[in-house]
C-alpha cells in the first residue's frame, strides 16, 4: 500500500498547535495530520485530518506509520511545567517517552525512505536552571550552553529529549556496519509564550497571558509572582514563525541543533501595568506562591538568540509594544466581546 505523504502535528489542540495548523494550512502543499488527545476547535478540521489519541498508544503509532509517510514532524505534545511538579512520574510519559516513541518512528521512516524526516521540537527556558538571584543578576542573558541545570520535571524532561534528538540525528546507530540514514532533528527553546486566541493551561511562565485573559473579562487577578519577577516573553505568532523558519532553513546553514528564541523581557510590575492600560478597570494584586516564584527564579531574565538570528536569519516580528497594542489586546478585546 502506498503510504500517504504528511506533516504530522502532535499536541494540536494546544497554543502552538493551533497556531501552527493555520500557519501550515495556508503555506505547506503537503496535507496535515494531527494528533491529541483532545479535540481540535471545528474551523479548523477542514485544514487537517485529527486522530484522537494518545502519544503513549504505541499500536496507534504503528498504525499512523503504516498509512502514513511523514515528510516533518512537529512534536507539540507534552504536560506543561506545574502540571509535572504535580505528576512527575505522568510527565516523564507523556514528555520523555513520547518523544522517545516519535524519535523511533521518525528514525525508521528516515531509513526507509532514504531521506530524513525533519523533526522539529519546541523545548523551554525551563531547560535552564539559575541557582540564586544573584547569579541571575550576574548572567541575565543566557547562552544555550550555560546553566543547563533544570529544577523542574518538565525542564529536565526538555533538556533530556534534546539530547536524545541530536542522537538520533548524529550518532544513532553508530557502531552498525552501514551508515543509516538519520532524521533531521532541530529544536527550539521558548521564553514564555502568549497567545490571544487560546487560554493558558498549566505553564509557570502563564501568569502574563492569564492576566491578560482576566482583565478582559473582568475578573480580578492574583499573580503567583512577586513583581519584580523577570522573565522574556514572545508574541505566539512569532513562536510560529521561528518554528517555520527553522524547519526551512538548510541544513547547512544550521551551527547546532537547540536555539534559543526570543522577543522581549518585562518584569511581573511591568506586565500588570501594559494590561492596565488596555483595561484600566482590571484589578491585578500580587500573591506570590513561592514553590513556583522558585522556579521562575531560576529561569534566566533574558535567552541569547544570537546564534539564531546569524544562522537563519531570526529577528521577532512583534516587540513589547507592538505585541501589546496590534496582537494581544485587539484580539483578547474581540474574543471577550
């Protein structure tokens, strides 16, 4: 039987999932097929083919790589960093053995085609892991190489599947007789994101967004961060783009394998008094919850994108301002509307 050729979206239903399928839909010739456990908005299953499922259901799996000849994977699916604190041991399924699953697939299509199937995983500033404000202080802008010292499940979960993806891509079976065939692994770590058109749902660095969604509905808001919290932030229609841009970028162009991406930086303060001039009624006070003030402690202030802007030509469409005044607060006003 002739395997169907596709772009396989894991974690679909999710902020970047969603994104990505309209993005795709109007840019790829190639047809879509996502998966996720949950359903995907109606308007957009005439852009794609859903499979509800589980990324753990392994006979699924091999049922999608018996109809199906995946030219680039966007693997999307994972539980996000407070709902791992809470699960460890679901996180480390859903987050690790998932992607292992997928890594494997993906390695075996690329042998059997005899050309790589490109893989592409969004991965965190969780991955970092800072172990005093001081030193965040000291090195506010972070390199990919410095401080890879996760203290969160989903941190170590993110910085364990990089490393299992340039395996696969440079050394996966290297002691056999025959060179295989390896997929073509790229990564990206995200500052937090924020998207108008989806709700937060279990990420540390969400007390941005959930202001945000709150404020334009009416509803106070309790921030879990002190103030004074730092951490960089990107408009979700630059999270896309960057995944865009590197899945097209030539192989040869690329320096290393895991990216840091980024927009702006803003402090909790900072972020509460852009939501209040969009919606002056907003009520936002400050109620830090210190197991999680920690680790937005030990996530840098700022991620060092140089290495992305030089190798592919990086550059966020949306800074602060305009992130706030022509993506956000439009949108978040329309949809509470």
């Amino acid at each position: 039987m002739m395997r169907k050729k596709a772009i396989l979206i894991t974690g679909a239903s999710g902020e970047i999932g969603q994104a990505l399928i309209n993005s795709l839909a109007q840019t790829s010739s190639l047809p879509l097929l996502t998966l996720d456990l949950h359903a995907i908005p109606p308007e957009l299953l005439r852009l794609c083919t859903h499979m509800s499922g589980d990324i753990l259901d392994h006979k699924l799996l091999a049922r999608l790589v018996t109809e199906y000849d995946f030219e680039m994977i966007f693997h999307l699916a994972a539980l996000l960093s407070t709902r791992s604190e809470f699960s460890p041991e679901l996180a480390h399924q859903v987050n690790v053995d998932g992607t292992l699953a997928l890594f494997q697939v993906a390695a075996e299509q690329s042998q059997r085609r005899g050309k790589p199937v490109s893989f592409i995983f969004p991965s965190s500033i969780a991955a970092y892991g800072l172990p005093t404000l001081a030193m965040k202080a000291r090195d506010r802008r972070v390199k990919e190489w410095q401080w890879n010292n996760p203290t969160t499940m989903y941190g170590c979960n993110k910085l364990y599947c990089e490393q299992l993806g340039i395996y696969y891509s440079k050394h996966y079976q290297q002691l056999s007789a025959s060179k295989p065939v390896m997929l073509d692994f790229r990564s990206l770590r995200f500052p937090g994101l924020i998207s108008a058109y989806t709700v937060p749902s279990g990420g540390t660095t969400d007390y941005g967004p959930e202001m945000l969604h709150a404020a334009a509905q009416g509803r106070p808001y309790a921030c879990f961060v002190r103030e004074d919290s730092e951490l960089p932030f990107m408009a979700m229609p630059d999270a896309v783009t960057a995944l865009l841009q590197l899945a097209a970028a030539p192989a040869e162009s690329l320096s290393r394998s895991v990216y840091n991406v980024t927009s702006f930086t803003l402090s909790a303060a900072d972020f509460r008094d852009q939501v209040m001039g969009a919606f002056p009624e907003a009520e936002v006070t400050f109620e830090p919850d210190w197991q999680r003030q920690g680790i937005v402690d030990s996530w840098p202030a700022e991620l060092d994108d140089t290495a992305a802007r030089q190798d592919w030509g990086w550059a966020p469409a949306y800074g602060l301002q305009r992130a706030f005044d022509e993506y956000l607060v439009p949108n978040i006003h329309e949809r509470y509307q």
